[in-house]
C-alpha cells in the first residue's frame, strides 16, 4: 500500500465508525483515505479510530465490543 498524498510505504489499515480506512504515518502527512472517505464531508473525524492487522471482520467484531463496553 501506499499513500496518494506522500507516497508513503508507511501504511496502517484502520476502522473509524466502523467503516475500513487506510491510514498514512509518515511525518506531516497523516491522511486517511478509501471507498468510504466521502464520508469526512458530512461527519466530522474524531480521532477514535482502531488500526488493525489482518481480517476486517475480525478487527471490526473487536472494535464493536470495545465500542459498547467504554
């Protein structure tokens, strides 16, 4: 993977709302893109979002159930 903005190889794969997201960790670039990034236009970010390794499904049952036990 790599970021449209820096061309990064510095890449995290994140869930923000429960939607899946890429997330960019090079030094002053910190942009976060995908299929669902039209959504920043309407709802503003938060900063709450779980980087995750792997299965979207797996990490997204993850972040349901800390979601609903803080």
């Amino acid at each position: 993977m790599q970021c449209p903005q820096c061309k990064s190889e510095k890449v995290t794969k994140v869930i923000w709302l429960g939607l899946p997201f890429k997330f960019c960790e090079a030094p002053g670039c910190c942009s976060m893109w995908g299929f669902w990034d039209f959504i920043f236009e309407f709802i503003p970010f938060d900063g709450k979002m779980l980087a995750y390794q792997g299965s979207y499904v797996k990490a997204f049952w993850h972040w349901l159930w800390a979601d609903l036990g803080a």
